[in-house]
C-alpha cells in the first residue's frame, strides 16, 4: 500500500524548531543517513509555521525540508497539523477550546485539546488539509498521511452538549424509549425535555449508568467524526494517497474499534516501561505484545509502529535508559506481531520546552558517536536486510474479547468490587499463556465475527452488545471453545440488567449453569480450588453458581460455598464451553490454556517447548515467506530446541537448536 | 403507636420504576407473602411518577399499590418525595440547586441535593405533602410518614448566606459580640458590616472557627427547619399519622439530637462493614450497637431500623456476601438495641442505574429460592413469634455523652494533633467495655438531663456547652461517678479558650487537678502507666496536669514528664471523678470499667461473666415483658452460664446454661 | 544599626485582640519583665484596628501600649499592617483579593493574600504606613520596621497578567526573542501578540518552562516591589530606622536572595520540627542550620529570628512539646549561626480563632509560673549576659550554592526522574558534613562573588545563569577547589538546552569530562562506588560520563556501566573540579569533604575532632571578641578535646575539655 518496500525506520522530525539554525538541518540529513533512516513524520505540530496568522500560508520552507529528504532518500510521512492549535486561533476563537468536565474552558495553550464539535475548528482544520493535500498530495516523496496526533480527551461545550441531544435523539427517538434505557424513572431523574439532558458533568449527574455509557460513545464517535472530516478534506483535495493516525497503548477514552474502518493503516505509539521496578520481568513484555495484537488486530492486517524512544522518555516517574540489547528487541517484537515500522519520537531533542529531556535519536550535543545513535543505526542496517518480511501477516487462531464498551460498564459499575475489578488486567492475564506458549492470539471487540477461530477467550463479559451471546452460542454449537467467566452477561447494551437467570441471553445453556451471586473479597483474603493435582489461590470475586448441566471441573475449597462450583466444562453442540467462576492465579490459567493447547493443537509447529521468557511468533506472506520470531526477553541467554531444521533468515544456516542471547532475537525461516 | 402491632419487616417498594412490568408487580405480592413482609416503605422517590409535570399530578398508580398491598396485608409507610427532585423541576428553577463549597451551582442530577432554604422547593415540596396527605393521609394501610430521604448536605446559595446572616443577627444582636465570640479582631478579621459574612467556603474565609462552627449549627438548623416545613404540610393537611425520618450513621454533617424532638419516632439505615479486612472482628458490631444506642437515645424509646441490607451493598470498597447467619445476627441485634423494625433496601434490585447492583430481597432473577431470600423469610417468620417484644423500652444506668458540637469543634481545631485526635472512636472506645459486658448504656448530649445515671463517661470534652460543667458538678456531688478525659473544659461554646485553668468552669475543683501543657505524639510513639499491676500502652495525646487534691492512681512511666499523673481519682461531694490524662489502650478501659461496675453493681443481672464477643441487652415492657438478648458475634460457638434459671423465650425452656451457635442469638424471658 | 545593644529577646505582641481585657495588657508588662524581654514586634495584623473604617484613623491604643512598653524598658519592633487586609477594604474592593491560578477570585477573609499589583492596595498600604511613621518613626521606644507578614503566594488577576506582560515586553522586546527563550515554535506555542499571553494557570499553559520559570522570577519581582512601595512611604514620611521583613524556611515561591538588597536587616521565623518521628534526630537541626546560614548569607551579616516557638507549634501534623532544654539549644543555635535576637510568636495565646492554640510564652491561663514560662525567662537571663557577642559576625571559607532559579527549573523539569530529583535535600546533604565538622559555610547564589572562598560547593547546577561558569572557571583556575555534580550545565537562563557537550558554556574543560546520558533510578534501585577502600551506595541518578582529561577517582560498580566514572578529579589552572557523577549516600560525602577539609586546612582550629550531634560555629567581632558555641544536638552528653586552653564565655574559667549535657550549649572565648 505504501509507495515504499520493506521496513520503514525513521522518526517524528519536526525542523520548525529549527529554522533559525540551518547548520542544525543540514546536519540532519547526513545523521538520518549514518542512521539508515529512511522515513520521517512530518509536521506535526507545525500548523503555527504553516499559517503563521490567519489565512497567511507559509509552505515554502516545508518544501524545502521534502525535497531535500527525498534528494536524500528519506521519505515524508506527512502531518495534518490539528494537534496542535495555534494561539492566535485559541485567542481568537474560544470555541475552539475545550471546556471540562468543571464547565470551564480552557484558556489558550497544550496541545490536543481542541473541542471535536467546533464548526470553526473543523472548517479550519479541513483548510489546512486541503492546502497540505494540494501542495504536497502528489510530491514523490510523501508516502502517507499521519492524521493528526494521538487524538483523545473530552469537550462539554454547549456545541458538544448539542450535540449529543441530537444523537441522543436520534439514536433513541423518544425521551420515554431513553428513560427506560437509562431506567431514570428511580431517584425521580425522568427527562421531560432533551434540553434537560447534560452529560456527566462533576457537578451534576454523574450516577445515571446509561447516560456515561452513552457519552463515551459519544465522545468516540464524535472524535471519529472530526477524524473522517479530516480524511474528507485530503480526498477532496484529490489526495489519493493512504492515511493513518497515531493511537496510545490501551486508551480508556476511545473506543478504538470505532476508527479501524475509517484508517488505510493503523499505527501507535508505544512507550512501555522496560526496565520499572516490577519484580515480574515479563509483565511489560506481555502488556507490550498483547497491545501489538490489538492494533494489528483493528484491520487484521500489518500496522505501523509510529513512535517509540530510543532512549528514554520523559514522562514516566522514573526515566531509565534502555538497556544494551533493549532497542532492538523492542523493536523487533513490534515486527514480530505484525508492524512493518520502527519510528521514534523524535529525531532530535528539542532544546527548550516540555520534550527537550525526551529521549531522541540525536542529542542536544548534536553527535552521531552516541551509545543510543548506535543501537538505532545498528537496527536500521538490521531492518534492510529483512525487507521481506514487510507486508506478511499473522493468521490466528485464538481470539481473546476486549470490548471497550464492556470495559467503560465495568469501570463505572457501582458494586460489586469498586476498589477494582481490573477487566484489563484480567484480560491480560488470559493473554500472557498464548504469549508464553508462542501461540499468536487476536484481540478483539463483540462486534468481530467469531468464524474462523478454535478458541475463543472471553473474561468478564459484564455488558452483552453486537448479538455477542448469539454468536458465541453459534460458535460453540459448531465446535469452537469456549472460556468465559464469573460476571458475565449481567447488562444488556444499554447497561440494564437481564431479567431471569444470568449469564443472560441464553447463555446459561451454552455455560450449562446458572450465577445467583456474587462474592467479592478484600485483598488480603483468598479461596482455592484444585484442579488435576494443584491447588490455586482465587481472589477478588468468588461468583456463586449452579452447575446445571455442566460438568464440574473444580470446587471451591472454603468460605460458606466450599464444594460448590468452581470451574466447569459444558458440552455444546459440537463445542464446549467453560467457565471460570472466580479470579485464578497465573498458574492456573498457564495449566488450563496448556491443556487446551494441546487438545485444539495451537501450539506453534516449530518448538514443543519454550523457556522461561522466551516467546515465539510468526509472520508469513505465502507459503515461500514464513518466518518466526523467537525472542528472548530475559537478561540470560537461553535456548529453544526446534522440532525440525529451520534456517535462520540472517545467517542463512540450518538450525535445529536456537541460541539466544540476553535481549536476543533471531528469526528462522521456513 | 403505630396502627400496626409487633414488628414491622419489610423493605423499601420502588413499583415506580416497574409500571411498565405488570407482571414484576404481581409477582411482588406473592413473594412479599412468602418473605413475611408486612410493611413497605413507598414513594421515596417517586416525585417524578407522582407530578410528572409541573402542577399535574398522578396519584392513581400509587393508589393501585396501597390498595392492592392492604389486600394483601402490607401496610406502607408513606414518603414524602423530597429527596429527589423531578428534572422538569431541577431544569426550570435554578435556585433549588444546591451550591456547592467552591460558588458553583449543581447541574441538574442525583439526589439529597436540593437547597433547603429555597422558597420554591419548600412551596413545592409543602405543595405534594399536601397532596399526598389528602390522597393518603386516611388510607387504613399508611401507617407512617418517612420524611423525605437521608437529609444532609450544605448549600452555599445567596438565600443561605442571607438566612446564615439573619440568624446570626438573631443570635448576636450586634457585630461587636459577633466579632468578640469569634475572636475576630486578631488578623483584622473584624466584620463591620453584616453583609461581609460569609460561610466558609473554600475560596473565602475558612480560618475562624467560630464562624465555621456556627456554620455547622446553622445547616443543622436550616435542614431541622426544612424538615418541619414538611411536617407542617402534612399536619396542615389534616393527617395525624406519627412521622419518621431516616438518619445514618454517625453522619458528621447533622447533629442528630437536634432532630429528635420534632419527630414521632426515629430511625435509621444501618448498613454495617461486615465481614471486612479489619482483624478486629468485634469492631463493626460494637459500633453498629453503639449507634442502634445513640439512635434510642435521641427519644429514650424505640426505633425503627429502616433500611438494611439482606444480602450486600453496593457503594462499599469491596461488597461482601453476608455470610449465613449474620442477616438474623444484625437484625437481631437492631431489636436487642430498642428497634421495633428489620426493614431492607430495597424490595427488588433496579434494573438500572445506579443502585442496580445494591442488594435486595428480590433479585433480577426474580426467585423466590435463592439464599438471601430464604434469609429474609427465615427472619420474617421468626419475627412474628417475638411480637410481645416489640414495644419494650431499655433502661440504662449508664451514659456516655457524645456531642456533635464538640465532635465539630475538636475536628476543625489547628492542633494539638492535626494528623488525628480522634473523638468518635474514642467515644467508642469507652464505649466497647460495657458491651462486652452486656450492661446497656445510653448516648448522650451535653443538653441532656444526667439525673437518674450511676456512672457518666465524657471523654474529650473539649468545649463546654449547655451547662454541662454545672450538670456534671451536681452530679458527681449528688453521688455520681463521673469519668473524664485529657483535652477537656478547654473553650466556651463560641469556641473562646477558657481564661484561668483548665478544665474551666470550676471543673478543676471536680476533677481535683489542673491540666498545663498536652504533648502530642506522632503513630510510631508511645507512653505508659501502670494501674493495678498491669502496664497499659498511651498513645496519640498526653496531658500534663498537676493534682490539686485529687488521688494519683497511676502515673507516666517515660518521657520528661514520667512521675506525672496519668489517671486520678477525685472524691467530690457524694460521688467521684475520674481523670484519664493520656490515651490508653482498649485492655485499659476494660479493666477501669470493669472495677466500676463492680462498685457500682452495673453488670446484668443474669450473668456474672460473658464470653468472647457475647453480649447480652435488656428490653423491657413492664415487670411480666423482660426480655435478654443474648448474642454471639464471633464465628464460634459460645456458651453462657446464668445466674439463675430463665425461659426461652422462643422454645419455652428452662435454661440456666445458653448454648450459642457462631452468629447465634438467644432470647431469655424473666 | 539598631538603637539596642545586645541581643533582643521578646514576641510578637497583640494587644489589639485584647483591648476589651485592660487587666490582662497590665499583666503582660509585669511577665514581660519577668520573662526578661525587652523587645515586641507590635501591630502585624493591626490594620482593622486602626483603620476601622475607610479613612477613619485610631493610633491612640497603639501609642499607649508603646508609651507603656518603654516605659517598662521593652522597645518595640513596629510593623506595617499589610500581612492581614481589613474585612471592609476586602469588601470594598475586589481588585485587592487574589485571583488564583484556576481564575476565581478569594472571598474576604484569611491573610497574607492581597494582590501585589492592585493600585488601590499600594495606595492604602502607603497611606497607613506613612501614617504610622509618622505618628511612631521619631518614638524612642520604636527601633525597627517589619514590614508585612511573610510575604508569599501569587495572584492571577488581570491586573498582575497585565504587569507580566508588561515586564515580559521591557525583558525581551520582541516576541521573536521571547518564542526563541521559550522555544514556542514547538507545538505550535508560537505567540504572535503580547496579549495572548497568560500565566500558567491550571487550565491553560503549564506545559512551557520558559514561561514558567519567567511567571516565578515575576513573582518575586512584583513582591519585591511591593516591599520597596511599603518602605518607600515609609521614607517618604521621613522615618529613618531601618526596615526588615520575617522570611520563611526555604521557601519556595520566592528568591530571598532578591529581597536582601532593599532591607536593611534579614531575619526570618523559625518552627523546626523539633522531635518528630524521623529516626536521624540531626536531620532537624543540620536542616535548620542551613536556612540560618542562608539568611546571614543573604547579607553576609548578623540577622534576626523573628519568630520562633517557645513551645508547640498549631499547624504541624503532629504538635510536640518542646523537651526540657530544647527551647535553649534551639535559640543558641540561632545565635551561632549569626542571629542577634530570639523572638517567639506569640507573647500570649489568642483567646479564639485560628492561633488560638499554638504555643506562647504566656497560656490562657495567664501564669507566669509554667514550665514554658521558665524557659523563656531563663534564656532571657542568660542572653543579658552575652550581649558582647552580638554584632559578631562570621567568616566562610566554603560556599554552597542554592540558586532558587535552578531549584525552580529543576522542579519544572519533565524528566528524568520525575518522582523527585531532590534538589534542596541534595544541596542539604552537601551541607550537613560542614556541619558535622564544625566549619561555617556560606549559602549563596549563582549572583554571587566567589572571590574569597576557598572551596565551592555547587550540587545539581542544571541551570547556568549570571555568569556563573565563567565565575567557576575563574574560580577554580585561580587556585579555588570546586565539587560539581551530575545534571549540571544542561541549560542556559531561559532553560534552553545547551546545544554541544555537557556541562556547557566551557564547564567541561574545567571538569575534564562531557556527559553523555543520565540514568534515573527507582527507590528501589542502586549502584555503587568503592572509593579508598569504601563503597558506596548510588541513588536516584547515574550519569555517564567520558573523561576528557579527570583523573577517574572511582567508578561504577554495577550495571551496564559499570566501570565508568562515577568520581572525578581534574586540575584546571591553580585549582582542582571535583564531579560526582551520581547521587552519594551521605557517608561519602562525609569522607570526601572530610578529605578536602584537612587538605584545604578549613577545621575549626579549637578542635581536631567532634563528636556525634555536636557542631562548632565561630562568631567574631574582631580580633578581640571572638567566641564559639559548642552545642550538643543528641540527647546524651557529650565532650570536646580543645586543642588549646580557651575561656569559658560566661563562667570565665579556663578550659582544655568542655563537657556538653544533653542538648547543652557551651560559650567558649579565644
């Protein structure tokens, strides 16, 4: 899709700091290549230089950046500069400027804080693109649209507040169709006009479930409309070329789902925090994958990392180096789930302002004899011998639910655990098995197809939307597996809660069992079940449920509902169907997931066993461009014995056992 | 003097959210029958449902519920629906929103948040008593007025700053005894213009206590004079029914004794932190008993417990199950307390919205079969075979003077330990002793009466109000024993230090000692003294007074002050005082308590000793209506030995040895 | 300069809260001379009392009390009233309430919170302070002027917006200069009119540390202003005496050292945390050594305490008393470190209000016979017979530097350790081993002369202003030894980085390293340096550095790293830079500087050694009157080894061993 083959390596440049020191932007260029950098992100943050007042355009100076990266080789991945307003429009404008969830707007400054609504911002915004989509659209050296800038935040302006009435309305037709939907009959909260209707505002209804729910539907589609308005205005330009836009790791506030239709490519920014003081050295790792899957997954295609430091950052509470060895397996586990990238943010370190301590390629000292400008020139010359592997995808067979809509239902739930009921990390933690067996997982939202998958991993499926419960059924019924557990199928899309047994919706048949109640546990207190030898440490919510059909696979080992089910197995159709009733421990969800593993042959063909820390994926084009990951994200070297001979795609020998080093990756060919 | 004889059991109704569920509203009755239910409480929050729009009203519903509950024998306990305002109100007049301690006005929303000075609301509010008391006010079935919902809560509105201002001129006449009672000319605070008070908000003037603490009174003031505009409504509408109103625990905001002379009966919702992480796992239920005592005493007579929950909350950190037995231990416990009531919110789990996951003797699965269900039947049927109880009053020999005021003043003062000084657990704390030895005790004010007590406890009596030294002298002169406390006699009710030693107002010569300087301790410090062959730990606060008369028993072991009294006894006229100079542990307490009710002989008459987490309360209606309860709050069995043969009051049998199941309850008749 | 001899001992006194009380004014004078005061700082928060209205003047209770204080011997410190506004000018005039930074207005009340700016609050200060000089500035009775009260905080209104845009147009002129300081071009920042600037309020621009750090240097500036306005009417009506203001412990919000030049005495209120719970019982009086060596510094000459606490304060989490003879070691400390007076506040408890409980020499109770009372009166005594010593002054031949710009910009940093780089407890950790020693050390900032020293000792100097490398260079170059550390020389004065190597503007010639990366650590993290035959524990930041010319005096023992430098030494010219590449424990500092105080001969020269807790400091007001204090700081006793025989100061007898009681202080003379 892109213009460029294989990987692109390059960074956020933004020269508009720059213009006064052109011994600095000559520079540039002669570092990006010592670098082997072959793409930048361009723009950003330069609509101030670009439209210096109103209606004044300048792009002549970013002509000359382009056309002096492409004389060089370096492509332009170019920025619709919304981002960032200019202050002598937050000045002029004051619509344009957000107001909180205090109903006070912000005054002039910071950055992605515009008001999604505003007219003017819009009309604005699509200008700037126009004119970038007329001066640059057709340039040979710009190769994609960066849309832009990790967009999020909410607006309460009377503009959005409109502007939700009018969604409201139409989505629900009539206030009696939304009071039942909100159930605003109880506490007298009935709306008798739209005009009533405020969003969740601190200092007023906070506590009407139905109308959260809704604003952050809201909220994501209006940011999608703001979204599509930019894409329009390109195309109207006659712009033709692809367009992306940046996302951030696990975004509470948008509903990601939402944008994947409307991008040619997704991309994201990752900043994990390798090297913390979590005394679990794999948890950034898996966190860090398992986001990988998710934005490969929006498209089920390659996506593109858009950012990541070569350092360190600024903006954690403790800003560690990278280790030796750690950019590059960083990087090279973004290739291996799927991206067909590797960009910093930023090529070069500001010198005054909120990012001049944020980890660069080139430093305030300006030299290309640093440790980290050699970790990232070291990796740009790996990349371009790996070219290849750009463009292959990853075919899984495990899917795990991560539904956004679900995760605001349990967040903003009153009961039955409001110090945390961790939905996120509990999805985590039914990932990090696949991670550790090297079996490549999907995550996916309920209004994704089920087809396709042996397994289907489902925790906490609070809210039931998108006819999920009837697809599981089908899935199951024509043989797919099924795991779910404990609070689930309690509420309906509009967070009401099913009448009749729950899981609701029928899915007391597909689990054969019913929940009649709940139990949540204060973190210093525990339950055990056993299962097949082992005993593990349940916590957090002991669900309460009566096996009826299902077979019991584990019992509860104490509190007044010892010996009642823990866990549970349920033939379905073709299928089955388990359910897990209460918070396991690690090692309990390592055994089960391994036992089905073995039983849906998931495991990956090429070793039986991984060490400790050592994870495996694999990314295949056809048939004659199968490759596999092997990674090691321990600080000792470790090995993996292959099942048969495969050779390593750099060396090119045969091998049948793979060494890694510390922080090692190699990649086998099949 | 409710219509209905023995014990109300019953819940809160919402049928105003399920007029669209025919069939939910049937099947409430047959389960209301099954469950023991003869009493609901209707229309807390059905204002929107009662007047749907402005001056419209629909009584016909609410009707239909009475009628068909009579029919049924439920009775209702009718509210007045001010607790929540409808939208259509909230929306069209501003000034029955609350402001807030910030100037900001509320947006329409939530609940308990209407201004209880604005006209318009008390005019609307006296408009739908009215009404509801001409519809209802004769029905057979309505056998109570449950006043509005959980009254609380500030507003700092324009007509609040000028009703704050007129009673204050109300109370001072002129600015030079409002500027000398709040001490107003240090840091050129003096007010010279009625207008330029303001209440202690958080942008203004949050420094002068006297202001502060006449704020406190004056929101308990203006929410007592909201309460008795609704009474008046009612009254003036001609119904003659008693009138409740339910209060919460230990609600700082509220000084509840002000309350209690303008209702029929009290009551309260008790929702207790059972099955916590606390280690301690007698401290929720002497708390809740100490609050069941406090609420009895506002009347000295019985009281309706009106709202629990059978299985758990939703608003609490982490909602915990009630384990089997504890719903009968703490109902149980409300009856050994004075209640003539077990009442739950809510009858039925909401749907939606905010309380859809609070517990309630219906679930959203609608069974008449689940586990808590079968609690609440259990209960209601046993309830009926106690009907003789309901009624019987207890007698205390024992008071423990517990005061909002200086509950107020104490937390606002700067120093001596702002980290925490702790009055109301304090309080608790010498409050615990007597529960665990069965011997009933009253909570008391400063404005109370101390005439008819053997033995009165005023720990931290930091501010003399009412009379109180005048009180305490006469009594301890007439022959009471009286126990005193460090950090007492320290200010005037205007929160002016006393001149001259401390405790002031002559209660030096009571306690035979003046105090001097009081040290603070940081959490990881300690002192202790030894009395009577033990040493006992003192913590948080220690005072360093001079004996002027009084006997030293026990003195400081450590610090620069050790020699120092620590614990005196003082004999003064017929009685004695008491004075506890320092903190002490809990085991300290048990042992001064236990010596005095020895000398005083104040244990129960029944049993000389009582186990661990056994207590024992006495409710009586006359010579031939002796009640015990006798309770065992740990999860072990328990047995008591008595003095003397009694009845079971529910098997008829003899006893002279109860046996206790863990969580069990045993009645004794005498 | 003052017309008393000898030391001041006294309090604030305010008689104006006590004007109803005429027996308790004639007490005061009768305990004043008890407690052998003869000073008071009088009128602090006065203004209500003599303006009681606009316009309406009242000096006469003010004159009587002076006229009675000195005719009873006690002078009088006579403040300008402008700490607290009257209640009527709040009212009257909104421009004089502060706006703060979230855009809201303060109500009347509190203290210490008029806006700088405001025209009319200039113009009534100056009324009242002319008015006072001229009724009280020829009184023979009247030695000193303390204006205010603790200047401090900020104000948002439009007038100081307006102010700071004007002192942001007089700074650089155009506002091309002023978006090159502030790098603005990034993130589209760029301002294109001087009204588009606003301060960083919470809801507007608080990401730009240039503007940032220009809004604190204009707060100084504009408090700073105000002052010269308050001791410009002061001149104006003719007063000659001389002027102070109470300054406060390391304040944050202001640099002190712009203060100093238009006073002509500094002195400043004291309230260490005597006795607290922290387990090193010398972190409170090193800390509290610091700030009174950084207030003589201010001058270089003898200050004030103002204000100190003869008990417990009200305000600390936690109110101590102070132990039997604290109250004296703390109050010599203040003397041995370069004060020339004790002063407490207050003379006697208020009555009421927010004070009301913080310790005075005089209780509620009124007596003179306290334990509290005694101290005061017993150091009194002892001060009358040191009044040779006052005037005395002291002599460093070390410098520490603590630059409040580079602690604001430091502060304000994002990254690389924003959960606390500890700037002010790093400089104190460089101080304590001085102290430990014995050696008086000057703390200045970067504005200052070198000239003179003989060490300089500049921790984290991230910052480089006014010249200061340039006055480093020459320092070390001209035989001066200097102790740099890491994340130094990272940016110029408008927090621009410095492009080219680390440390810039030279400092890397003078150190003989450039750094390349810095390494930030979590609490739990470390690294080491062994160093002659020690190791030492590294926290919090390593930085790597390449030696270009230093002798690697020690390296890292551990991580990636290690073997790099972690200490260095290079001779540059005469003089020798030391650079300590991480943060040390306190234990190498100790050796390091123990090191180089007997290499630089900088000893006391009365004694070779000191134990644990005892601290030598040396005043001298020529060659004939030179003392010093030996203080005891732990709760033992103690005894110093004289070198050579020296006269005890007040018994006059010779010694050669001086025996120090717990917390006990000893005078000797040379």
């Amino acid at each position: 899709m892109l213009k460029l083959p294989g990987f692109l390596h390059g960074a956020d440049y933004n020269p508009d700091q720059w213009l006064d020191y052109p011994e600095v932007l000559r520079q540039d260029i002669e570092l990006m290549k010592k670098a082997h950098v072959n793409c930048v992100s361009l723009g950003i943050f330069s609509w101030a230089r670009l439209e210096p007042s109103e209606g004044r355009y300048d792009f002549a100076w970013m002509r000359g950046i382009i056309d002096d990266l492409y004389a060089n080789g370096v492509y332009t991945i170019l920025a619709t500069p919304s981002g960032a307003k200019p202050n002598w429009m937050s000045y002029r404008y004051e619509e344009i400027r957000r107001v909180g969830p205090d109903g006070r707007r912000e005054l002039p400054g910071r950055r992605h804080n515009h008001c999604y609504t505003s007219p003017v911002y819009r009309e604005k915004t699509a200008k700037i693109n126009r004119k970038l989509a007329q001066e640059f659209g057709e340039h040979p050296g710009v190769i994609l649209w960066h849309l832009s800038n990790e967009y999020g935040g909410e607006c309460f302006c009377p503009l959005c507040v409109d502007a939700f009435r009018a969604w409201l309305r139409e989505k629900y037709e009539t206030l009696d169709a939304l009071n039942h939907a909100w159930w605003s009959h109880f506490w007298s909260h009935t709306y008798t006009l739209w005009e009533q209707i405020m969003p969740p505002m601190a200092h007023g209804e906070t506590a009407v479930h139905g109308l959260n729910l809704d604003w952050k539907r809201f909220v994501t589609r209006q940011t999608v409309g703001f979204m599509k308005s930019e894409i329009a205005a390109l195309r109207g330009a006659g712009s033709a070329l692809p367009v992306t836009t940046n996302l951030m790791e696990f975004h509470d506030g948008l509903n990601y789902f939402k944008f994947a239709g409307h991008l040619d490519i997704v991309s994201w920014d990752s900043y994990p925090l390798w090297h913390n003081d979590d005394e679990d050295e794999l948890a950034v790792p898996v966190h860090t994958a398992m986001m990988h899957d998710l934005v490969r997954s929006l498209k089920n295609k390659p996506f593109l990392l858009m950012e990541s430091t070569p350092s360190m950052t600024n903006w954690q509470p403790v800003s560690r180096l990278k280790r030796p060895g750690m950019h590059m397996l960083s990087s090279m586990q973004a290739l291996a789930h799927g991206s067909d990238s590797v960009q910093y943010f930023q090529w070069r370190k500001s010198r005054g302002s909120s990012e001049k301590l944020h980890g660069a390629v080139v430093d305030h000292n300006g030299r290309g004899d640093t440790r980290v400008f050699a970790d990232v020139a070291g990796l740009g010359k790996r990349l371009e011998g790996l070219s290849e592997i750009a463009g292959a995808s990853i075919k899984s067979e495990v899917a795990i639910l991560f539904d956004w809509e679900n995760r605001w239902a349990i967040a903003d739930a009153q009961g039955p655990r409001n110090m945390g009921t961790h939905y996120l990390e509990t999805v985590q933690s039914h990932y990090r098995p696949f991670w550790e067996m090297g079996i490549n997982a999907d995550i996916i939202d309920m209004e994704r197809d089920l087809s396709g998958y042996k397994l289907v991993v489902a925790p906490m499926l609070y809210l039931y939307r998108a006819g999920i419960a009837g697809k599981l059924r089908a899935f199951v019924e024509s043989g797919g597996t099924l795991v779910g557990t404990y609070w689930s199928g309690v509420a309906d899309e509009s967070d009401l809660c099913f009448l009749g047994d729950r899981p609701g919706e029928g899915m007391t048949q597909v689990f054969g069992l019913r929940a009649e109640e709940i139990d949540a546990l204060h973190d210093t207190q525990s339950n055990s079940m056993g299962y097949q030898g082992q005993t593990y440490r349940l916590t957090e919510l002991c669900e309460l449920v009566h096996a009826e059909g299902a077979e019991v696979l584990a019992v509860y080992d104490g509190d007044f509902y010892a010996g009642r089910p823990a866990l549970t197995r349920n033939r379905f159709g073709q299928g089955a169907a388990y359910y897990i009733a209460a918070r396991p421990e690690a090692a309990f969800l390592r055994a089960l997931y391994a036992e089905l593993a073995d039983g849906l042959a998931l495991r990956p063909d090429i070793a039986a066993e991984l060490p400790y820390g050592v994870t495996v994926s694999k990314r295949a084009g056809g048939a004659d461009r199968v490759f596999w990951f092997i990674q090691n994200f321990t600080h000792s070297p470790a090995s993996v014995s292959l099942c048969k001979p495969l050779t390593n795609a750099e060396t090119k020998e045969s091998v049948t056992e793979v060494s890694l080093p510390a922080y090692g990756t190699v990649l086998l060919r099949g």
